[in-house]
C-alpha cells in the first residue's frame, strides 16, 4: 500500500458505466482519459458521446502523469475525521492529454509553497485493496 | 403583444434568520406565507393567481403549494433546470414568457429555504464528524448524472461550495493581479448597505476591513466573510401583464430583458467544468449571456442605476461585473476599490439590500425582490431616480440574468 495522504472516511468516486472504467484503471495505477475513436478528441469526465463530432465510440488513453496547477484552492475545513488541514484542491493540467484538465488535490508540499504553473506529477494513494485515488505533488 | 409585457406588480418575504432558526415553521408553510404576502402586496387575491415557478431544485412543489393555497386552477407550473440560485433570474424570465404568451395570466415566483430542516448547502451534505464507514472504501454507484459528474470532484474533498467558487477566483488572481483586498472591500460595502435594511440578518453587526482580515479562512482565497450566510426564509414575486398591471395599487416594474446562459462545457460550474475554454475559466461565465441581455434591452452597462449581483462568494461578483461590461476584463478589483459598488456615490450601487453576503441568502431571489424595492423607490439605500435595474442570478454556474426598468 501506499503512502497516505487522506484518511478512509473521504468521500468514495461515484461512477456510472460510463465513468466506471476511470476508477478500474486507477485501481490498477494507470491514469486514463477518454478518447473519442473518430475524431481523437480526448474528454474527462467520461460522457456517453463525443461533444465535436457526436461519436459514440471511445476508448481510453493513458498519460503521463505530468501536470501543472492551473489553479487551486487551500482548505481549511475537514471533509472526513482526522484529516490533516489545511488541504490543497487543484486543477491540474495534463500534459499529453489533449489539453484536459482534472480536478486533484497536490500533497507532498506546504499548502502555502503551492502556485499556479507549479510542475507536479502524479502520486497514487491507495485508500483500499480496490482504489486507488490519483494525487499530484511537486515534480521531482 | 400589445399589452401582454411582463410586469413585476408584488413582492413578499417572510422573516429572514440564520439557517437552523426556523424550526417550528415548515418549508412549504415559509413559501406560502412569503407567496401572500407578495399576492396581498400586489393588490391581488390567490384567486387571481394560475401559475407557480420556481428554482434551485425546490422541495416545495407547485402543485402541493397550488393546493395548500387554493388556487382555482394551476395552468402554470414551473421549474428551472439551471443549478442552485443560478436559475432565480431565469424563474421569474419563465412566468414572464407564461404571462406573455398567454399560458398564464398571473404567476408567482417563489422560493423557501429552511436548511437546519434538510442540509447545509455550505457543508455539501457532509458530516466530517460523523464516524468513517468500517467498509473499506471502494468506488459507489452514481445512481444520477449529477453524482456520476460529481465523482470526479468528491474523493478530492470537492464538496463544499466555498472551495469550489475559490479555483475560478484563485486563477483571476494569478491573471491580472487581483487581490484578497478588493474581495474584502467588496463584503464591506454590501454589510454597510445591510445596517440599514431592518430585514438583513447582518444588519446589527458592522464590518470594517480589519474585521474581514480576522475572519477565518476557509477556503483559500475565501474567508468566512467571503462566503454567503446560510439562511431560513422565503420570499416571492408576483408576475403579470401589464395591462393587467395598470388596475393594481403598485407601480409595475417592468421585465425589461431576461436571459438564460451555460457556457459550452459548463455543467456544475467549478464543481465539474475543469475543462471549459481557458478564456471564460476565470470569469463568471455569464459574458456571453450578459451580450444577449443588453441586445434585448436595448440598453448598455452605462444605463443601469443600480444592480443587484448575485454574491454567493466575492470573487464570483468581481468576475460577474467584467462579464457585465462595467469595467474590462481584470479590472473588477480595482472597480471595487473606486468604491463604485457603495451605496449612495458609487457609480454602480450594488445590493442594496445587503446581498446574500449580509441580508440573506435565499438563493437570489431576494435580489430580484430588491431590485423591485429600488425601481420603486423602496429600497433601504434607495438610489434616487434610479430607472434599470440589472438582476443576476448565481455565476460561474450556468446562470440567468434579468434587466427591470421602472415604468
């Protein structure tokens, strides 16, 4: 297991069919993005068509785990027991990815070190044998 | 047409109160008393009244609400689909195309909060105290496209409105330099408009800078005093036409412009929109919207006399007065430190009221019911002469928007 970050009491990912093949690739360590297969437009989070061209037909392209923050936030208030605060929530911008963004957090660094275009890269915390949630901190 | 333009003839509000202190009050008893009240404010009877709309995902439905009151026949019930207060302005848009278009004659617009009975928006839902689930966490059934979306945002601690609204405003920050002064100006002016509004929550407790510095942080860049009260409370808006208004004892407000607006990709706003336009990620995403609203009303930002924003968090403001066209893009800060927004020398007096930030936050629809006060020459800060009135609906969400002359 991991290094932890968060405790278990986090709010868990709620997926549907459609997003549920994002979290069985993280379990496996693998950080995917949709891809559309007619176009090649890439979409997070998943969604059943294509908003260009419409396609229904998908498949899944892992990145590299490289990001930036794009933005961020330092909370001050705990969403679960014996959770340490404050936390950083971010926008992180992923490289190689067609130029999505995701919704992470970035650990591994004072709160108030984090700034917008920091480098980061991809830490996964294993919350359980089943999932595994993908986390940024500052590139090494 | 002729004669058919929506008009604003009534408002009605019941007590406001921190959320939790109507407990002996149901929700929907709060709608019906804010609903006569308007009624009775219009000159009206509820047996004039045949349609009902609201927003923000209402508990409290038309048609129970039609029955407890006793409407003769309900030919208008309807919702907004717009997220949370984005869609109070768009509520009030909806009965004015009913009453224009002949569906409905008279329609209230209501809405009844009562969070210490149900959740705190504020919160998310979440109870951090309450002990975790002994189960190993694994990944859950989203059993709605708003929960399969929010899935993204939730195992990241993405819950709480106050974080949310932060990134946009975080990034318009690290962009054109804005800074936690400008928000802290902005919370100032609107609780010095609320000491003089008797209905204001916040109306007895004055706030100076220093006071906003000394309030928690709870989201960074957003401090307590940042973020919108949590309220109980209810109010409403009585719709009609204005031939019909001509006969009633208030003067008519005329519904000068109403407008809907999502930007592509917007969805739940911050909560799931990290991949919008990198041009509208920092604003309030209601510049388009707010383009389509002047065109039809035929009047520029230069025209309104006073306006009341929707103030869920400071910076959502600041962004909304660049989507709006009162300064450029950037530049919202030091619009507010001008102290344009003040109340009575500002060139653009904003929530008179007090805002959701100090008078109450029942999702908007109090600004829409002030924005009514001020063309009337009944607001707390009345701003003499005042002729357009600009009303916002909650930004950097999918949002609506409302011009209102005075007739």
């Amino acid at each position: 297991m991991s290094e932890r970050f968060f405790p278990d009491g986090m709010p868990q990912p709620l997926a549907d069919t459609t997003s549920l093949p994002f979290w069985e690739a993280a379990a496996e360590h693998r950080l995917v993005v949709q891809r559309c297969q007619d176009c090649g437009r890439t979409r997070l989070p998943p969604s059943p068509v294509c908003s260009e061209c419409q396609s229904d037909r998908a498949d899944w392209q892992e990145v590299s785990g490289l990001g930036e923050v794009y933005s961020f936030t330092i909370v001050h208030r705990p969403l679960a027991a014996d959770q340490s605060l404050p936390f950083v929530i971010a926008v992180i911008s992923l490289e190689g990815s067609g130029g999505l963004r995701m919704i992470s957090n970035v650990v591994g660094i004072e709160p108030e070190a984090v700034e917008i275009a920091m480098p980061g890269e991809l830490i996964w915390e294993d919350m359980s044998e089943t999932l595994a949630i993908p986390r940024f901190r500052p590139r090494s | 047409m002729s004669g058919r333009k929506a008009c604003i003839v009534g408002v009605g509000e019941t007590e406001y109160a921190r959320w939790g202190k109507i407990g002996d009050v149901t929700e929907h008893a709060l709608a019906c008393q804010a609903i006569q009240r308007a009624v009775t404010d219009a000159g009206l009877s509820m047996q004039d009244v045949d349609g009902l709309a609201s927003f923000a995902e209402d508990r409290n439905e038309a048609t129970f609400l039609a029955a407890e009151l006793g409407l003769p026949s309900l030919r208008f019930a309807n919702m907004v689909w717009l997220p949370g207060g984005g869609g109070g302005c768009a509520a009030v848009g909806n009965a004015a195309m009913a009453v224009e278009t002949g569906q409905a004659e008279v329609v209230v617009v209501y809405r009844s909060l009562c969070q210490g009975q149900f959740f705190r928006f504020g919160t998310g839902g979440v109870d951090a105290s309450a002990p975790p689930d002994p189960a190993p966490p694994t990944v859950q059934p989203a059993n709605s496209l708003m929960l399969a979306s929010m899935g993204f945002a939730m195992p990241y601690g993405l819950l709480m409105a106050a974080a949310a609204y932060a990134l946009p405003t975080r990034r318009h920050m690290h962009l054109y330099g804005t800074r936690p002064e400008h928000l802290g100006l902005l919370a100032v002016t609107f609780r010095e408009h609320a000491s003089r509004n008797p209905r204001a929550v916040m109306g007895k407790k004055p706030m100076t800078l220093d006071d906003y510095y000394a309030s928690p942080m709870i989201a960074d860049p957003h401090r307590l005093f940042d973020c919108c009260l949590e309220s109980d409370g209810a109010c409403a808006v009585v719709v009609t036409t204005e031939e019909r208004a001509r006969d009633l004892s208030r003067r008519p407000v005329e519904i000068l412009a109403s407008e809907q607006g999502a930007p592509q990709g917007y969805a739940f706003g911050p909560f799931t929109n990290a991949n919008v336009a990198d041009e509208i990620y920092a604003t309030g995403g209601t510049e388009e919207m707010a383009n389509r609203l002047w065109g039809k009303a035929g009047l520029k930002p230069s025209d309104v006399d006073v306006a009341q924003i929707y103030d869920h968090f400071t910076g959502c403001v600041l962004m909304q007065i660049e989507d709006y066209g009162f300064c450029a893009r950037g530049e919202g800060g030091p619009f507010i430190e001008s102290g344009a927004l003040s109340w009575k020398d500002g060139t653009l007096p904003t929530n008179t009221h007090g805002g959701s930030l100090s008078e109450a936050y029942i999702h908007g629809l109090n600004h829409v019911v002030e924005g009514v006060r001020s063309l009337r020459g009944e607001s707390t800060s009345p701003v003499e002469g005042a002729e357009v009135c600009l009303v916002t609906s909650g930004a950097c969400v999918p949002s609506s928007a409302l011009v209102l002359g005075r007739k």
